[in-house]
C-alpha cells in the first residue's frame, strides 16, 4: 500500500474539522477538467506507506480533529479498507472523496462503519457519463452509491464542479431531481487557473460559470435537498 502524497493541514477539506488529507493514485474517469492529473494517470508524486501515515496521525493526535482520504478514485484500492481501519483505531473520523463507481466496496465501508462523512461527485446527468466515463452500466452503478449514501452515511454531500459546457441549467436541476432529499449538494465553482487533466480544457473556450449563473443553478436546486451551497 502506498499514498501518493498527503497535505498535513487543511481547514476547508472536512466541513467544520481541522484536517490532513491523504491522496490515492489512479482514477477511472477521464474528467477533462480535474486538476489532479497526475493522480488521475496513476502517477506517484509521492511514495508514503501506512506506517509512515500512522506515524504521522498519532503525532497530530489532538490537534487533528479528521482525515481526508481523496485521490485519484480511493476506491479502486482494496487496502482503503485496512487504511481506513487504521485511520479509525486512532481515533480520528473519516471523510471519504468518490466518484460513485464502486458502489459495493463503498457500501462495505458504511456497513462497517469505517467512514464517518462521503462527498460524492455528480459530474452530469447519469445519462450523459460519456465525457467522464464510458462503462455502459454507469448510470446504474452511481444511482447505487447515491442509494447507499442516502441510506447508510452518517454524514454526506454531493458536489458538482461548473464548468461548461457541463454544467448547464438544465444538467443542475436534473441532477438535483436525481438525489431529492439529499442532506447536502454543493456547487463548487471551477478554477481555471489550475492545471487540467486535458491541457486544452482551459484553451478552447472559456468554462468559467460566473457568479449570477452560479446563483441561478441554485435556485434551480434548492427546492429538490435539504441545502445546496456554493463553494
């Protein structure tokens, strides 16, 4: 088992918590705006084994309040289980980052009560994946994780990056109709100044969503969840 890197504090990662995060390698969606290219193409930044994480953890031991785990997808790795495990027997609560796409090793977590918050991305309408991913069965499998995280999570949200041409008035609301009910859904505005995983993302058009459109979607998704956010 080995991360790819681990950013020591970070007041932003875990709502309401002082955090470290720690980041897997590998994804397998294709995002062409995801600005962790190099843990999306699997590549190490860094090497850092569990004993070194643990090491760590119980060093910040009242000073940390939780541990993010991101990546990357961190559900690819079956050791996210033992990592998690691990993380939990010292105490600190666990924010899990995932894309949705393996609902079962997901569900393992909650049933074992090894993850105490996930943030799930919606990256379109489950019906239009084809940018993201192109698994015949992906509406299927994150309408699963959606599910289980409804069902199960002690804490959630869902999030969706804007940017265009993706995020569409149309695309938000439909999405918000998809997790009705929901605790929380967060609108995270897209930064184009950061490196994409497709350098010409940034180059082709603009995909900057401003401010009043950012409200708008809102708008558009409020009356569907319980809060919706922008961030």
């Amino acid at each position: 088992m080995f991360l790819a890197g681990i950013q020591k504090n970070s007041f932003i990662d875990y709502p309401g918590k002082i955090s470290c995060v720690l980041f897997t390698t590998g994804c397998n969606f294709v995002c062409p705006y995801c600005h962790n290219a190099d843990l999306a193409r699997g590549e190490y930044p860094q090497r850092i084994g569990l004993d070194e994480v643990t090491a760590f953890l119980q060093s910040r031991q009242g000073m940390l309040e939780g541990v993010v785990i991101t990546g990357g997808e961190p559900t690819l790795h079956d050791w996210v289980v033992d990592l998690c495990q691990t993380i939990k027997s010292l105490n600190y609560p666990v924010k899990l980052d995932t894309n949705g796409s393996r609902p079962d090793v997901l569900d393992h977590l909650l049933q074992k009560k090894l993850v105490d918050f996930v943030a799930m991305d919606i990256k379109a309408p489950l019906e239009d994946y084809d940018p993201f991913c192109r698994s015949p069965r992906i509406k299927e499998t994150l309408s699963a994780s959606i599910r289980h995280i409804m069902a199960s999570a002690p804490d959630y949200e869902f999030r969706t990056t804007c940017a265009a041409p993706f995020a569409t008035r149309e695309s938000i609301e439909t999405i918000a109709r998809t997790i009705e009910g929901a605790r929380c859904y967060v609108l995270q505005k897209f930064n184009r100044r950061a490196a994409c995983l497709d350098p010409e993302f940034n180059r082709r058009q603009d995909p900057t969503v401003f401010a009043d459109e950012m409200k708008r979607f809102r708008s558009l998704a409020t009356p569907f969840v319980q809060r919706c956010t922008i961030r």
